[in-house]
C-alpha cells in the first residue's frame, strides 16, 4: 500500500510528527500532501501547548481562534506579539523549530540608576522599537545592568542564546576601548553549566572585531550574552543575564537599550 492511498487524517497526523520545516517541504510531495499539511491537526501541535495563556493579555487574543493555526502560527513566527499587562515582554514563534522566543523591555530590566537623571532617561522611539519606551544612557561610570527569566517560560530541551538589543546614538562614548562583560548563568549556581564563564565584547567595536555584533535589519543591533540549556523547565530555575563595564570608572554615554531577547539556538 502506498502512503498516498492513506487517509488525509493519517497523512496529517504522520506530519504532525515531524517539524514546521520538513511538514513545509512535504507539501512539494503532491496536492494530498499539501492539503494534510494545512491540517489545524499538524499546526495545533507545532504551536506552544499553553499560547493561548501566554496571549491572553495580548491584541490577538479577540482574533487567534479566527485563524487557522497554520495561519496562527507564521504570524507569530513573523509578528513579534506584546504580552503580559505592564507590556514589557514581546512573544514569537521560532520558524524552524516552533518552540518559544521572548525578549524582554529595559522596563523589565534591573539597571543600576535606571531611574536616576542625570544618569539614565526614558523615551519613546515609534515606529523603531515594539515597546513604548527604551533606555538611554546618558553618562555612568558603573554600568550594570540585569535580566531574569524563568526556564519553565520557555521551551524544554532547547538550547538558548540571550542576546542583548541596543543602538549607539550620536552622543556614544566610552565604548570604542572599553569592553563590556557579558555573563549568563543560572541564579544561585554561578555560571551556566560550569563552563558558561563570561565574555568581553566592544559593543562599539571596529570593523575587523565586528563579527560580534550583528545587525539585526529592524533599526537594532546585537550581541549574543551567552547560551544555555534548558532542561525539562518544570523546576522553575531562574536564568540571570548580567552586563557590567566597571573597570576604569571611565564615563559611557550614548548607549540606547531595547531589551534582552532568548531564543532557540539554531542547529543544537
């Protein structure tokens, strides 16, 4: 018997087994193929079993059971969603892999004299950035600043990179010479794993060293913090993210802070 004289519930099902990725290629196979892989049947199982918690403080939430979750779910791959009810968290769906990205606001961040003029001010960039306000640096010396997410947040058995988004406006300095440390590591354990350690990065660096820094092509640049797995993420370990530049207590302007983002590792 051939697959295709399967049912197209068997064929979906079969499908749903596989990834977004591979059920996309299996739509080249024949017309049956294409039609079992827009199944609700394979989409509901590639979208996070709890998206309907984590959006229902969001603008979705009165549309997403009008949309098929195949539709559902590129639009969340493709339109970062505001979440939570102080909308300081953005939400999306890893194309690839379908497991779960967050980022999270300066809002959500701890920075030291964040709300200290003259050391640090709050605007607004419409049409830059997905949320309402972004830190600017206007001068420290101490510069610190913190993220903590917890792992039962996120997808299990996943490999995560944090990365921190920021722009350097025309008033950057300090950052040319200086590097900044990045460490990533679970609260209370040091770093991640034993082997996590910590990195130094130039956030403004020169062009042979800016392999570093990526371009992320919506107006924000970034660089990856570090990496983490986590595990099963029922144990609600807490994931902490630390910058620091404290070392020569030379004044810093000019740095501009989206948030921090957590999202799938390709390839591991």
């Amino acid at each position: 018997m051939e697959i295709t004289q399967l049912p197209e519930e068997c064929i979906s099902l079969i499908i749903s087994f596989t990834s977004p990725k591979d059920a996309c290629r299996s739509s080249l196979v024949c017309p049956l193929f294409r039609s079992a892989m827009d199944s609700d049947m394979v989409w509901r199982r590639f979208l996070p079993h709890d998206y309907h918690q984590i959006l229902s403080n969001s603008a979705l939430v009165s549309s997403m059971d009008s949309l098929s979750k195949k539709d559902l779910f590129f639009h969340l791959c493709d339109n970062p969603i505001i979440i939570n009810i102080d909308k300081n968290m953005s939400f999306k769906i890893d194309k690839e892999s379908g497991k779960k990205c967050y980022m999270l606001a300066a809002r959500r961040l701890s920075i030291i004299w964040g709300d200290t003029p003259p050391y640090w001010g709050w605007t607004s960039l419409p049409g830059m950035s997905r949320f309402s306000e972004v830190a600017e640096l206007w001068s420290v010396c101490w510069l610190d600043i913190k993220a903590r997410i917890e792992t039962n947040m996120l997808s299990p058995k996943t490999t995560y990179g944090a990365y921190f988004v920021y722009q350097l406006n025309e008033y950057s300095d300090g950052f040319e010479e200086n590097q900044v440390e990045f460490r990533v590591y679970f609260e209370g354990e040091g770093d991640v794993n034993g082997h996590g350690g910590s990195r130094s990065v130039f956030l403004d660096p020169l062009e042979d060293e800016q392999q570093l820094c990526r371009d992320r092509g919506d107006g924000w640049i970034e660089v990856e913090m570090g990496e983490f797995y986590n595990d099963d993420g029922e144990d609600h370990r807490v994931v902490v993210c630390s910058l620091m530049e404290t070392d020569d207590y030379r004044s810093k302007s000019g740095l501009v802070v989206e948030g921090i983002e957590f999202r799938p590792k390709s390839g591991i």
